[in-house]
C-alpha cells in the first residue's frame, strides 16, 4: 500500500459539482448552456472538470468587486 496521497479530482460529475458549489442543478445546467462552465462529454457520462468551477467561483468573487 501507497503513502501517497490520493490525487485531486480533475474532474466530477454533475452532481458532485452542484454540491462542491452549492449551485442547484437547474442553474448548473443553464450555466453550462451559457458557456459559463465547460463540461466534458465521455459517452453518455458528463463530467466538469474541476479547474472549470474553479474559473466560476473566481468570475463570481471579482464580480463582488465591483
């Protein structure tokens, strides 16, 4: 057995990042249709890569700024 720590997600699913952002799904969906979040299509599986919701929190914080 490893001592080496598990690896970070590149990616989840859906589901996983509704809960990671505490975004519902409904909105997540209309973000991804708008662009605002890219998704990666793997047969009938849609993954969204992590550094994707990364971008989203990012745009979202410097929006407060303004």
């Amino acid at each position: 057995m490893s001592n080496n720590p598990a690896p970070d997600a590149i990616s989840v699913r859906v589901k996983d990042a509704c809960r990671m952002t505490g975004i519902g799904r409904s909105k997540f969906y209309e973000l991804i249709a708008a662009g605002e979040v890219e998704i990666v299509k793997i047969g009938a599986m849609t993954l969204v890569p992590t550094d994707s919701l990364r971008k989203l929190i990012e745009r979202g914080r410097q929006g407060d700024e303004k």
